[in-house]
C-alpha cells in the first residue's frame, strides 16, 4: 500500500485546512479489507474509493497548527 497526505492552499476562519490521505492498492481484495476495516472504525470526515484505480481517499478538516507540526516537526523541543 502507498500512502500520500496533501493538503490544500485555504485556511478557513476556524483555522482548520484540508487535509487529503490516499491510499493506493496493489489488489481489489487490498482495497477492500482496508475499506471495510475503516467503515467499521467509523472515523470522522469523509471517504471515497476508486475501485478503477484501486485508490482509497480520506478528507478531514485538520487545525493548522497540526498540519504544520506534520510537515516540519516541532524544531523547540
């Protein structure tokens, strides 16, 4: 499985961004053990797969201050 996190150009007035994880499948059989385990943890925001492209997408609206932390690590501790 390969795993890409994006996240897009808008701060909202809440100070959230989004924040789009994919995961790619090498196999339907993959992709779907994956879904069905997800659909069960019953997480937050929403979920899309293309069973074409064997590709699962997470969209959840994450605090900035999060998304940064992700990107550059927390350079005072």
């Amino acid at each position: 499985m390969k795993i890409m996190r994006l996240y897009g150009n808008k701060i909202h007035s809440d100070n959230t961004i989004r924040q789009s994880v994919s995961y790619e499948f090498n196999s339907l059989s993959e992709l779907r053990e994956f879904w069905q385990d997800n659909q069960d943890a019953e997480q937050e925001g929403d979920w899309s797969a293309d069973l074409i492209d064997l590709k699962v997408e997470h969209v959840t609206y994450v605090k900035v201050t999060e998304m940064i932390w992700n990107e550059i690590g927390d350079n005072n501790a």
